[in-house]
C-alpha cells in the first residue's frame, strides 16, 4: 500500500515540476509584457 503510493508520487513529481516552469514562465512574460507597456505609456519615466 504504502509502496503503490510512493510509485505514484514519483510518476507526479516530474509533471508538477513541468507545471511549475510552465506557470513561472507564463508569470514572467505577463510582467515583462506589462512593464513594456508602462514603457510606451511613459517614455518619459524610463
């Protein structure tokens, strides 16, 4: 029992890893994207 459980969570691991990078790199372009347009809106502020 306790065996299959372990099994199971090593099989999950590297897919909640991939959904982690998926997730920060989805962040990262979201902040980049909205910096570039403070950017634009206020050429100025730089």
């Amino acid at each position: 029992m306790h065996h299959e459980t372990y099994q199971n969570a090593a099989a999950f691991a590297p897919y909640h890893l991939v959904i982690c990078v998926i997730l920060a790199s989805c962040l990262r372009h979201i902040t980049t994207e909205n910096d570039e347009k403070r950017r634009l809106m206020n050429p100025k502020s730089s």
